[in-house]
C-alpha cells in the first residue's frame, strides 16, 4: 500500500479498524458498531462508529458481506493491518520451548530442517504449513557419461552438484539419421565433458552447440536431442520443492469447508508451480504477506499465504511458509516464522563454525 494511502485514515478510524480485523480473526463474523462499543471499548457513540465504518467500507477498507449492519474487513483492510497495524505478538514459554527444540536437534540436511519447522509451525499456528525448496535456476552438470545401448539408443548419465545423479535413456528418433557405435557415445561423453562441465542452461549458447557438433563430426545430428535432454534434466534439479504439513487443519476453517473450494486449493499444492515462483523470485530474507488476490496462485482469494525465506551469505537456501484465511492471527503467525528462521539461522551458522578453517560445505 502506498504511504499516501496510510494518511487517509484517522487514528479513530485506525482504532475501529483494528479492532474490527482483530473481533472478525478471533471468531469470523461479521462485526458492529454494538459489539465495538461493548466489547472494544471504542470512546464514541454507536452513530460515530456506524459512521466511521460507512465510510471505511467506501474508502476500500471493509466490506459488508450482507444487510446485517456487521461488516469484515476488505483485503485492502487486511494489508492496512499487516502493514500498520498489527501488533507484536508476545509467545508463550511453551511455543518458544517448541521452537528451541530445532535447535537441539542438530540435523545435517537442511531440507529435514526445514520439513521439522513447518511442522512445528502447522502445530503452533493451527494452519498448514510449507517447507519450500526454492528454486535455483543455476543447476550446472559436473560431468557426463554415455553408455551405448544400440544403434538408435543409449543411457546418458549426469552427475550435478552434491553428487546427485539423473540418468536418461535417449532414444534417437527417425530424423537423425545416426546409427550409433560404442565409439560414437564415448565420442559424445568427451565432447559433453569438454564444453558443458559445470555451465547453467543460462549458459549454453548457440556458438558452445556449434563447437560440439564440429567436434562430433559425422555424428554432429546427436547435439541437438542431447542438449534437449540436458535442458530437460537441469529444469528438474532446479524446479524446487514443496512438502505440506498440516493440511487438515484448514478444514477447521468455514472459508475452506467446502469441499470445491478445498480440492481447488489442494490441486495448487500439487501443481507446486506457482508458489515456487512467488517464493523463489523472493529477494531477502524479510517476512512476505501475500493475502488474497495479491497472490500469482489462482485459488488463492479469501486466502493468505505468509512465507520467511532462509537466507546465508546472500543465497536463498529455502523457506517457510504458513496458509491459512484472509482472517488469520497474523502477529502470532509473523512472530513464529521470526523465531523459527532465527532458529535455523542459528544451526546453519553453528554447522558452519564446526567445519575446518571456517569452509562451508556448499561450494
């Protein structure tokens, strides 16, 4: 929201605001001016208050879902309270307890880690929770191996950073007039070696492909379905993750009752694509409020999605993220990913530290 959009509102106008998005987060029904005056202790006459909010629901701010005097805040209202409102939220010794246990669990793979702190996070928030894999975009391949199977197909094997290994069988099709040999494949793992060691799809340009067919000779038709491939493989080791905990605990709310409406969102996890997107295009490590139609993932309206990325030395390693509705407890959501990143911060430094001369072990 823009600041000058801060400024339109009176502190009167702040004070009903809050406490409407606060009254609607507890219990989901639409608020009035009666249960401001009694519950809120707001110091103004019921008519201030109907006023007020008549004139919050035209600046954008609330919404009046039907001719009940009540109104719920708007996602323009919501942001406002993200943005300006909201308060700190003090945890509870049994929450930090929860979240200082990662720390005592020493685990090495970071993926593990970060599966265990959207666990606890489902558990704290009473929401579901992810643990995202971001995506890298800079998967490079440290060497190659071909392995001749028949004239017209073969195993190409990858191996790419932290040793992980992909291995393909390459069929080659009737346009390519190629029959292979042993020595054609052997051929081909050299020239791979040679031009495309530890490059990203990001650099593989059209004067390293010409190189390699000169180099292949006779056999220079294989470059172009084998780069295919390639491309196809550092696509999968960069495409991200995502591992859902807690996703039960959205039925509790009416906002996904329905069962149309939870398939939908649930086939958004499935797809993965989009949330991996919003995240891994995420520049820092600052906690992102993403609420309602703000969000790239379709289903996302009446939704809100707040994600920490886990930032070392200037890469995003990974994150944590919790959904739940457009009324979710945003101060106790916000205050348990601050714990939980500070948490993990804490072990990756301390992991780093163990290791020789001050090397981490990512290079």
């Amino acid at each position: 929201m823009s600041q000058d959009a801060v400024y339109e509102l009176s502190e009167r106008k702040k004070l009903i605001l809050k406490a409407i998005v606060d009254a609607h987060i507890a219990d989901g029904e639409p608020v009035g001016s009666k249960y401001l005056m009694e519950n809120k202790q707001i110091p103004c006459s019921s008519a201030t208050i109907r006023n007020e909010m008549a004139e919050l629901e035209a600046m954008g701010y609330l919404e009046q879902p039907h001719t009940s005097a009540g109104r719920i805040p708007s996602e323009r209202g919501y942001r406002f309270y993200v943005d300006t409102l909201v308060e700190h939220y003090a945890m509870t010794a049994r929450e930090i307890y929860q979240i200082n246990e990662l720390l005592k669990a020493k685990m090495a793979e970071l993926d593990q880690i970060l599966l265990t702190a959207s666990k606890v996070a489902s558990n704290l928030t009473n929401y579901t929770a992810f643990a995202i894999k971001p995506k890298s975009n800079k998967a490079a391949i440290r060497r190659f191996d071909a392995m001749y199977l028949d004239e017209k197909s073969f195993i190409l094997v990858l191996v790419a950073s932290g040793n992980r290994v992909k291995t393909k069988n390459v069929h080659l099709n009737g346009d390519v007039k190629i029959s292979l040999t042993p020595s054609t494949t052997d051929l081909l793992a050299a020239v791979l070696n040679e031009h495309l060691q530890n490059l990203s799809a990001n650099e593989i340009t059209l004067p390293i492909m010409m190189a390699m067919e000169n180099a292949m000779g006779d056999a220079s038709a294989l470059i172009a379905p084998v780069v295919k491939v390639i491309y196809e493989v550092m696509s999968e080791l960069d495409g991200g993750e995502l591992r859902v905990s807690g996703v039960d605990r959205l039925l509790q709310y009416p906002e996904f009752s329905q069962p149309e409406r939870m398939r939908e969102l649930l086939g958004a996890f499935e797809k993965q694509e989009e949330i991996l997107n919003m995240v891994s295009a995420s520049g820092d490590g600052d906690i992102n409020v993403v609420i309602g139609s703000e969000s790239s993932v379709k289903v996302m309206d009446n939704s809100a999605l707040v994600y920490k990325p886990i930032v070392k030395d200037g890469k995003t390693l990974g994150a944590i993220a919790v959904l739940g509705p457009a009324r979710m407890d945003y101060a106790k959501v916000l205050a348990t990913l601050e714990g939980l990143s500070g948490n993990i911060t804490s072990l990756l430094n301390e992991d780093r530290k163990q290791l020789p001369n001050g090397r981490n072990d990512e290079s």
